[in-house]
C-alpha cells in the first residue's frame, strides 16, 4: 500500500501533467510556424 508521500505523489502529477500541457502547446506552436512558412512559400 502507498500510505506515505500521498501529497508529494499529488503535486508529482500536478507538474507532469503542466510538463504535459506545455509540450502539447510547444508541439502545437511549432506546427503552426511550419505550416504558416510552407504555406506562404507555396
């Protein structure tokens, strides 16, 4: 059983899942540059 560490587990899957959000919006920002670029291009 995991007993101990409960609050420590919690803010651990607080910053992963703001780690998670922030990829996602990198991903998503460097997705929209290269279609913006190659879409001007053409």
């Amino acid at each position: 059983m995991m007993h101990d560490g409960g609050m420590m587990s919690g803010m651990m899957w607080g910053m992963g899942l703001v780690w998670l959000l922030v990829i996602v919006l990198l991903v998503l920002g460097v997705a929209a540059l290269a279609k913006y670029l190659f879409g001007r291009r053409g």
